[in-house]
C-alpha cells in the first residue's frame, strides 16, 4: 500500500510539472514587462514613444484607428510644461478666445470620425511644442482645435487621442 501511495504521488508529481514551469514562464514575461515604471500600463513597441493599450493588443489590424495609439504620459507631461510656460500668449487655436462651444466639445470623441465641421477650427500645433514630442505615429497627425491637440490618423480622420489644455 506504501508503493501504491508513493507511485500515486510520483505521477501527480510529474502531471504538475508542465504546468509549474508554464506559470514561471507567465511570471517572467510580466515581470519583464511590468518591472519597467516607465512602461506603467501600457505597452510600447517601435511606435515612436507612443502608447498601445494591452487590451487591445491582441487587434492585428495595421489600421492605425484600431492599434490604441494614443499620448503616452511623457507626451501629457510636455505638453503641460509647455502650456505654463507658454498660457499668457496661447497662439490660436489653443487660446480661450478659440475654446470650442459645449456642443462642438461633445462632438470630439476618441476612436470616431474628426467632424466635417470642427475642420475649418483646426490650427497646427506650435513648433515650438512639436519639437519638445517624439514624431507621431505612422500615417497620424497632431492638431490644435478649442483648446486641445488632437491626435487623429490622417488618411481616415479618426481621432485617436484627445488632450485637454485647462
């Protein structure tokens, strides 16, 4: 009855051990990911310092509107230093003067179309601030519109990300 025991034990032994070695495998990987405070919660690939969200990391789709592009936490950071550096004479298109109405706000929703209308509101970003962030993503661009710098693909106008200048 001992041998049958210790013969059970042994092949349960050796069922778990492809299964303990996968989950090693699993912790590695996060840690090899994770362990990085600059990578935070988000993925980057050679997507120019832009972020990818995980969730939609599984999406092999090349469009640019579907790939989670958006502004990585450095790109926020530049773009609020820039902005107390710069909020006494806001060029157009970023000035309170340019601010877009409620109604025109609500139209600027992330992963849909640019609206036709809000076309004719959009500046370029100033030089001066494009310099300070990593070139956009593949076939994207940055926009200023009422007060925010918008981040669109430019062949499908989708938007992508939207930052906020208070």
């Amino acid at each position: 009855m001992n041998t049958r025991k210790c013969l059970s034990v042994l092949i349960l032994g050796l069922f778990m051990l492809p299964g303990t070695a996968a989950f090693a495998d699993k912790d590695k990987h996060e840690r090899d990911h994770d362990g990085d405070p600059e990578r935070g919660d988000h993925e980057r690939d050679d997507d120019h310092g832009h972020w990818r969200d995980r969730d939609r990391h599984h999406d092999h789709d090349d469009d640019d509107d579907r790939r989670g592009y958006g502004f990585a936490s450095h790109d926020r950071d530049e773009f609020r230093g820039w902005y107390s550096e710069n909020y006494r004479h806001l060029p157009p298109g970023l000035s309170r003067r340019d601010r877009l109405r409620p109604e025109q706000e609500r139209e600027l929703v992330i992963r849909v179309r640019f609206p036709r209308d809000l076309e004719s509101h959009v500046v370029v970003v100033p030089a001066d601030l494009e310099r300070r962030l990593p070139p956009p993503p593949p076939d994207c661009e940055r926009v200023a519109i009422g007060g925010h710098i918008v981040l669109r693909n430019r062949n499908t106008k989708v938007v992508l990300d939207i930052f906020h200048f208070e």
